[in-house]
C-alpha cells in the first residue's frame, strides 16, 4: 500500500535504514554477477522531483562496472535519423550487469511531447510501440523496472528556488527546468496519457511519493529489492598474503618529484 504520511523521517532513523538497504543492493549485485541476470531501472518523474539523488543512493557502494548510470544527452543529427529506441537500445545491460537509466525513452511521452520537440505522429507512434519494445525486452529476459517520482509543484518550486541559490548545485537547474513551472498542466496530461498506454502487466509502472526525499529514497529501494528474487552469493574466500621481505629497494628522494601542497595543513 501506498504510503502517505507526512511525518518528518528523523536522520538516525533514515541513514540506519538506508544502509541497510543498501547493504541490500550490495547482495543483488552479487547475485546479478553471479545468475548472469540483466536488470534496468528506469527513474522518470518531474523535474526536481528526487531522481538524481536516489540513483545516487542506491549506486553509492556498487561497483560501477556492474551498475552503470545510463544519462543520454540530447541526440546528435545522426541519432535523429535513427529508430527512436535505438540510442536506448544500445544502453541496455549484458548478463550480469545493471542499467539505471536517469530518464529513458519516455522523454518522447514527456519533455518531447509538451515542448514540441516531437511531432504529433512521432508522439503517437511511441505511444504504440513502447509497448511492444517493452514487452520484447521482458520476453527475452530482462527484469524491467519502472519508476514515477512524483512532486507537488509547491515543493518542486521550493527546490528550484534552492538550486537557483546554491553554486553547488546551481547546474541542476536549466532552462528547461524553469519552463516546466509554465507547462505544469500540460506535463500532467502527457504523464496520465503515457500511463494509460505503457502501465503494462509485464512492466508496469510504480509511483514513488517524493514530496520526502528521504521517504522517497527509501520507499524506491526497498520496493526494488522485495521485486527480484535475488539470494545472498557468497563471495570467494580471500586471504591477505603475508608481506614477503625487503629485497633492498629504496624509495627515491622526496624532491625528485613534485607532491600536491598540503592544503589541509592551512585548515
């Protein structure tokens, strides 16, 4: 069931149980790497709405080499010309790998559509074949996640208005972020009519409340991990060798090579 309290998360409480699920995430990797599964996770949502830094989260003690961020830029004149799944296509994982695709093909149901920057047909087109490229990919045995981060346009104002002030995340913030405040309803209706043709049985959609960030955070990676069968694979026996002795090698001078100052000392 959806949850839907307003309760402030207290911080102990958070970061207890994130490192926990992440603790989690650590597991399913090993058992990705291990089964030769091939998992995506796709995040989608309004702008501002806490996707960033979930993928933050859940990636923070993966091994990139097996969990990878897929964040395609916008596409080059050669990609235009191409089947509009097929930039996507290319990201997907090999056995044993993860993909989190930081918004994915349904930009063509969200930023493209709303902001014309898709024709009519094209958006249309989508809306049929999305579907069926879904489907395929679940068919031949990907476990397919879809996740919708939702926020109210209070709290994606008052995020706005804080990146705007901060310089460290300053360039989170764009132009087109800006427009979305304008194209509110408009994103809306592209989101419900998206849902009505891609909340698929075989890869259906979840809502993720993210007015919360850290409820947000939370509520994504524990529904992520109670939706794989994964299993704890022991990893292999290590053993640290002993130190053989010194043979008689002699580090170098210091001044025969040029150190970083020591910024830290000035603190």
């Amino acid at each position: 069931m959806a949850g839907n309290s307003t309760a402030s998360l207290p911080r102990r409480a958070y970061e207890q149980e994130l490192l926990r699920l992440q603790t989690e995430l650590v597991k399913l990797q090993g058992w990705v790497r291990a089964a030769g599964a091939r998992l995506v996770v796709i995040f989608e949502g309004r702008d501002a709405a806490g996707k960033g830094g979930t993928i933050k989260r859940v990636t923070e003690h993966l091994n990139p080499r097996v969990a990878r961020i897929a964040a395609l830029p916008t596409p080059t004149e050669r990609e235009r010309t191409q089947w509009y799944f097929q930039r996507y296509a290319e990201q997907l994982p090999a056995a044993g790998e993860i993909v989190l695709f930081d918004r994915s093909w349904y930009n063509r149901a969200g930023v493209e559509h709303v902001m014309g920057f898709c024709t009519q047909e094209e958006h249309r087109l989508f809306l049929r074949q999305c579907p069926i490229f879904e489907r395929m990919l679940v068919e031949d045995g990907i476990l397919l996640r879809k996740y919708w981060f939702s926020v109210s346009d209070a709290v994606q104002q008052e995020r706005f208005r804080r990146r705007l002030e901060d310089p460290v995340r300053r360039w989170k913030l764009s132009q087109m972020d800006l427009e979305s405040i304008t194209h509110w309803e408009a994103y809306s209706r592209a989101k419900d009519e998206m849902m009505v043709h891609t909340d698929i049985s075989e890869a259906p959609w979840f809502v993720v409340e993210s007015d919360d960030k850290r409820r947000a955070r939370l509520n994504m990676m524990a529904h992520l991990l109670s939706s794989v069968p994964y299993h704890e694979v022991p990893p292999p026996v290590l053993k640290l060798p002993e130190r053989p002795p010194s043979t008689g090698y002699q580090r170098p001078p210091r001044d025969l090579q040029t150190y970083v100052p020591d910024h830290a000392a000035s603190l």
